[in-house]
C-alpha cells in the first residue's frame, strides 16, 4: 500500500491512496471461506457449496467491502499522523471511483479532497483591546416595565363612557352595505384627530369615519382581514358601539406583589421597585454580555487571520447535507459558517494551550441554568424546581444525543472566554440602552 499527499495550495490537497492484490486478497479470501461456511446455496447442504460457487456469486460485493474498511482506516490513521487540522470530511473523487472494473483489475487507485488549516497561531495579550459594555437602567425603562406589568395584571371593566385606550366592541359597516363585521376596535391604533370621534362615546352611539384615514396601523391586523381586503376598504363607515372595554391598571399593593414575584418576594412598594429594575438589569446584562463576546471573536477572528479552504468547503457542504441545500443556499450562508468555523478552531487551540476542559458537572450547571429562564419566563419558576432533574436529563437525551454535545461546547466557550477576557485588554464603559441600540444596528 502507497499513500501520497499532494498539496494544491495552502490549505487544499488530494490523498491518494494505491493499493495491491497483497492489501486485500488475503482478507477478501479469509472473508469468502467464512461465508462458504454459512453459505446457504439451493442444490447443497447448508456450508457444502464449492469455494468457487461462493466466490462467483459473493466475491465482488466482499471485495468491495474490504477494500472500502482498508480504505476508511488507512485514510483515517494517515490523517492523525499529519501535523494539519483537517476540516469537514474527505470527498472521493468520484471519477475515479466509476472508472473501476472490480471483476478484473487486481491494482486500485483512489484519490481524496481534503481542505485543512496548517497552524492557528492565537497569542492572548494586552495589545489586544476590546470594550466591555454594560448598560446603565434608566428611571424611564423602570417606569415603563412597572406600567407594562400594571397594566398586564389589571383588570377589565366596562365602563358606560369611552376613554383614551379603551377597546370598542361593536360593528362595523359600510354605507353602501359591501361590508360588515363585528370587531374590537383599539382607539390606541387610531390617529390623533380621528380617535377624538371615539372618546367621551356610550353604548349605541354610531360613529361615522373612514377607517382607511383614521386606523393609523395596519388596517389588515386590527380588522383581522387579509391585505387584499383591507386595502378595498375606504370611504364611509358607520361603527354602532355595543360594549367598552377597558383594562384598569393593577394597584401596588401586596396581592400586585405576589402576582408579579411570587408569595411574599416583596412587600413595599420600594422593594419592588428595586427588583424590578435589579431584574431589567441582569436581563440588559445578558444581552450586552453576548453583543461584547462576539466582538471579542470578531477580533480573535481577524487577529488569526486563518485562511479557510473555501472551494472545497462549499463542495462539502453541499456534498454532506445531500440534496437539502442548493449552491445557492451554501453561497448565502457560507460567511456565517465560515465565522463559527474559524471561531472553533481558535476556541479550541487555547483550550488545548490552557488545558481548559469542559467537565459533565458543567455541563449539568449550565443546562440547569437555560432550563430554570425557560420556566421563568413561562411563569413555572420556583413550582417546577423539585423536577429540575428530569428536565436537565430529558433535555440532554434529546435529539440523538446532540443536545449534549451543544452544550459541552458552549461550556468550553464559555471558559475560554472568561480567560481570553483575563488576558486581553478589556476597558468598561456603561452606556444608555439607546447607544446600545445605536451599537446593534451598527
């Protein structure tokens, strides 16, 4: 057996791999006398065919066996040899491969595509500079998330006389009788001057409007009608009012409290209040902390300036997932994997430089933690704690076992992270949520 490396450029290259009669044969016959053995031929006991029958009907499809488990291992072992990092899979060169006369030929050549990287050089130090933004909980954000979260957990009423932000349950219908409906209508969705029609109304008073003038939103959404139909609607209306609906806002008192937090979580307005804004603070939190790391890749990326085998990359991904994406889709795509791929490997040489290992029992943590915001945010928290367990296990059983290893890798991120922000230059700087959006969109 010869194995042969031939480089094409810096990061692309062809394996070729001869083999001779002597590399297979004596497997292949070893394979045939075991099956002449089992051979269960019509015309003779069960193991009692001629060696040579066998062989004419099994000796091909044995041959191939073979030859493919001295080429899967042989490939493999040759690549673990090499001081590249190999990337995706070998591609057979699948020319050769149909050129094959298996009946006849005694000496095989077979050639593979392999696209690699030759060195991640990542050095962590000071001159590295990165900003680590946190953002600063105005009174106004406060203030709105305690009104959202009265006005989530008021109650409804119906008043006799119609306000500001009140729903208007009634018909809908127009003068030439082409349409009607019966509808909750939003004042919050009207314009300024329009809406003027709607307040101070009771029940039965009939409002005439244009409702494609005066519903300042979309007109589709709010009558719940398709765009083709909303945009046919125009001219006179008239709307009967039958009921008003309008959501008080909940008072801060104690039953508000333990609604919102849970049985006796706090008890003064101020504590409240402080919660509220300690809760929109680890949520700004979270998000800057993930705007702030993938800045940090982005300049680890750019710093380690690995040059990816692209052509042979795009072959791949379009090989491996098998008729579910077009080139088209690989070319849409390609920049987005090609980051996280160049991230990986970056990721993966300081853990391996740092000895840094992502153990099961963070693993399990982190799990926990993802599952604990999940029921959170469905409102399940503190109930849901005593079958933590099963939920951890359920999860990272899922999907084939993959769920696993996701989050192995994000537990390694996650430390090579913490310890490339120990190394790198990091200045603080807090800002307003508006410049953080300003930063988003930037």
């Amino acid at each position: 057996m010869e194995i042969k490396l031939d480089k094409h450029s810096t990061n692309q290259a062809s394996i070729k791999i001869n083999l001779n009669e002597a590399d297979y044969q004596p497997k292949v016959d070893a394979k045939l006398k075991d099956y002449a053995k089992k051979a269960n031929i019509k015309g003779f006991r069960p193991g009692k065919a001629p060696f040579g029958m066998v062989k004419k009907l099994y000796g091909t499809s044995v041959l191939v066996e073979e030859i493919n488990n001295i080429l899967s291992s042989s490939l493999n072992d040759y690549i673990k040899e090499q001081s590249f990092k190999i990337l995706g899979e070998p591609l057979p060169v699948v020319e050769d491969a149909d050129a094959i006369d298996w009946k006849n030929q005694k000496e095989f050549e077979f050639e593979y595509k392999i696209g690699f990287v030759e060195n991640v050089d990542v050095t962590l130090d000071k001159s590295i500079k990165a900003t680590d933004y946190s953002l600063k909980v105005d009174k106004k954000a406060v203030n709105d998330a305690i009104e959202n979260l009265r006005r989530q957990y008021g109650k409804m009423t119906n008043p006799e006389v119609s306000e500001e932000n009140d729903f208007l349950y009634g018909d809908l219908k127009a003068a030439d009788g082409s349409y009607e409906q019966t509808l909750s209508l939003p004042l919050s969705k009207m314009d300024g001057r329009s809406v003027k029609k709607f307040i101070g109304v009771e029940k039965g008073a009939e409002i005439e409007f244009d409702p494609s003038k005066a519903i300042k939103s979309d007109l589709s959404e709010v009558l719940n009608i398709s765009e083709e139909e909303a945009a046919k609607i125009s001219g006179n209306y008239t709307f009967t009012v039958q009921n008003i609906n309008r959501t008080e806002d909940a008072a801060l008192d104690q039953e508000f409290f333990d609604k919102v937090f849970g049985p006796d979580q706090v008890k003064t307005e101020e504590e409240f209040v402080a919660k509220v804004e300690e809760i929109l603070g680890d949520n700004y939190n979270k998000e800057t902390k993930v705007f702030n790391e993938e800045k940090i890749k982005e300049i680890l990326v750019e710093k380690a300036n690995i040059e990816l085998p692209e052509a042979f990359l795009k072959e791949w991904l379009l090989k491996a997932n098998d008729g579910k994406v077009t080139e088209a889709d690989v070319e849409k795509e390609f920049p987005i994997y090609a980051k996280q791929l160049t991230w990986s490997l970056i990721s993966n040489k300081i853990a391996e430089e740092n000895e840094i290992k992502a153990e099961h029992e963070d693993v399990i943590a982190k799990t926990q933690d993802m599952v604990r915001e999940q029921l959170a945010a469905s409102g399940l928290g503190a109930q849901m704690e005593d079958n933590m367990d099963m939920f951890v296990n359920n999860y990272l059983q899922g999907n084939e076992g993959q769920n696993y290893m996701q989050m192995l890798t994000a537990v390694q991120n996650d430390k090579v992270l913490s310890l490339v922000k120990e190394k790198i230059s990091l200045k603080e700087e807090k800002i307003d949520i508006d410049k953080f959006k300003e930063l988003i969109e930037n």
